[in-house]
C-alpha cells in the first residue's frame, strides 16, 4: 500500500484568509487567480481593490474598490483554475475533463497515472476525483514544466494528492514500482501506441486507460496497439455547443383590452394626449447559440485491460 497522508483533504475554508489563492471574477470572460497577501493590493479597470478588506470575508463575496466598482472573490475549484491557470501547453477544457473523469470510472481511491501533466489542467481534477485517500501518478520530460506543475499543486491545495515526475514515458515507459497498482490511466503524448505495452503491465485487471490525441491518424496506430492487450476500445469526440442567455426588452402598446400589440423599432415614440393606450416596456428571456463556439480539441479514446483467464 502507499504512505499516503490521509489528514490532508482537498478541501476549502469559507473565510477567506492571509495567503490563500481566490480567483477574482472580473466578468464572464475575465477572470484572474490571486494570492492574498495583506498590505497588498489588486488593481483593474473597476479601481483599486486591498487585499486587507478581502480578509474575513466568505467565498463568494462581492467586494468593492475605491471607485465603487466590484468584484467577486471565488474559491479555486478545479473548473474555476482551468480558466485562469498558466498555459504550459495546451490544455484540456471541462467538457473533455468530465467525460475522462466520468468513463476511467475514476471515483475516490483511485490510483491514477498521467503523462503528461503539461499544464496541470486535467490533473487538478484527476486529485478532486480520487480526494481523500487516492493519488495521482503524473509524468512530464520537462523538468521546469514539472517543477511549475508542482507549483501550482502547491497553490490549490492538491499537492498532498499529486506526485510530479520528471520522466521520458514515451521512450523509457512509467516505472516499474508502479506495477499493476493503477486503476486507470491518462496518456497526452505524441506517440501513445509507444506506452500502450508498459501501460498494460502498470494498470490492475480489468484497469482502464485513455488517450487523447489531436489528430486521428494517431487514434489509429493507437488502436492498432491497444488491440492486443486491451478490450472495448472506444474513440470519442466532445464538441461543445455553449448557449448566451440573457434579458432583452421590447416596447408594445397596452390597450384597454390588455393585448399587446408589437410596433415597428423607432428610436423615440411618441403617445397623443386623450389617447386611450399607453405605452408599456416588457422583457424577455432569449436564448441563442454563443457566437464563439469551441470547434475540436482532440479524439479520446478508451480501452479496458483484459483480464487473464
């Protein structure tokens, strides 16, 4: 079994406090991760924001700046970090993090193995599944690259879960200490059908594996390679359509019977004395298709480990 250390949980304060990490939500598309540090001070369009009237303050807060512009303080759940976090590399979004989540089966306990980590997008998430007793194996050749993920792991409170290795995987394969102890498995590299022999002997019977490739002449020798020790091999791609719902008002004129009736768009329209309508402003909730929709990010392909009769 590993030492692991159970007392550490991923797991937020509700108060906010001197050093911890919140993630400012500027606006929908704007948003920034911050250190709290007292004495400090956080400035934007909006004014000058002290980190000392954050302090004490719970998760969620709208707070104000010296020109009464505001901000809300948010906890750095791992949806909220993928947003904000340093681009290392390329990064996998929340749409494709929970279908890895959801079909590795990945649920607290778990031992999972990654290569490679890249950003730590997938990673953070992979220790919030697995939280509190599980762990997470992930590799990167990189060594600063590795050096920045463990940083960041550090920052969000997930290090006690993640353990970050400087490692060839597609050249030298994961190590051997880790034999038949994985649950389940991600691969983000180049050249996965490399891994698929040194990935079978780290995962349990019946262990399951995922990698992610951008393009599908890569899914193919993949799949090619998993045939011969895995099974219920399976390609997915995740297209993402996401939806803008806001508030839009209409002008009508109300009559006595109550009906409105719609009005050719005006800039100004006028109402006569002694007439028996008045002009009324109504609104509307619309839905509609966002105009900068996500296009593809990769293929996700799934295999299972035979299990040996």
């Amino acid at each position: 079994m590993l030492a692991l250390d159970t007392s550490k949980k991923l797991s937020f304060n509700k108060l906010i406090a001197d050093g911890d990490l919140v993630i400012v939500y500027e606006r929908h598309d704007t948003m920034k991760a911050v250190n709290v540090c007292e004495g400090s001070v956080f400035q934007n369009r909006f004014g000058v924001f002290k980190h000392s009237d954050w302090i004490g303050k719970p998760f969620g807060s709208k707070v104000y700046s010296n020109k009464s512009g505001y901000v809300y303080l948010l906890a750095p759940s791992p949806e909220l970090w993928t947003l904000v976090l340093s681009h290392r590399t390329q990064i996998l979004y929340i749409a494709d993090i929970s279908f890895v989540i959801m079909y590795l089966e990945i649920v607290p306990g778990c031992l999972v193995l990654e290569s490679g980590t890249g950003s730590g997008s997938l990673t953070t998430s992979l220790a919030r599944a697995v939280a509190p007793i599980g762990h997470v194996y992930t590799f990167d050749f990189h060594e600063q690259r590795a050096a920045s993920a463990r940083e960041d792991f550090e920052r969000t409170g997930v290090s006690s879960m993640v353990t970050v290795g400087v490692r060839d995987i597609q050249g030298n394969g994961f190590p051997d200490e880790l034999c038949g102890m994985a649950d389940a498995m991600f691969l983000d590299l180049p050249q996965p059908w490399l891994v698929i022999a040194s990935a079978a002997k780290m995962l349990k019977p019946d262990g399951t594996l995922c990698s992610f490739s951008p393009c599908i002449e890569q899914v193919q020798r993949s799949c090619e390679a998993l045939r011969m020790n895995f099974t219920d091999i399976r390609t997915f791609e995740v297209l993402l359509r996401t939806y803008e719902v806001r508030e839009v008002k209409n002008d009508s004129m109300q009559g006595h019977g109550g009906s409105p009736s719609q009005q050719p768009p005006c800039k100004r329209r006028q109402t006569n004395e002694g007439s028996n309508k008045q002009e009324s402003i109504s609104s509307t909730i619309m839905a509609r298709p966002s105009a900068e929709a996500r296009g593809h990010t990769g293929y996700l392909t799934f295999a299972r480990l035979k299990c040996s009769a």
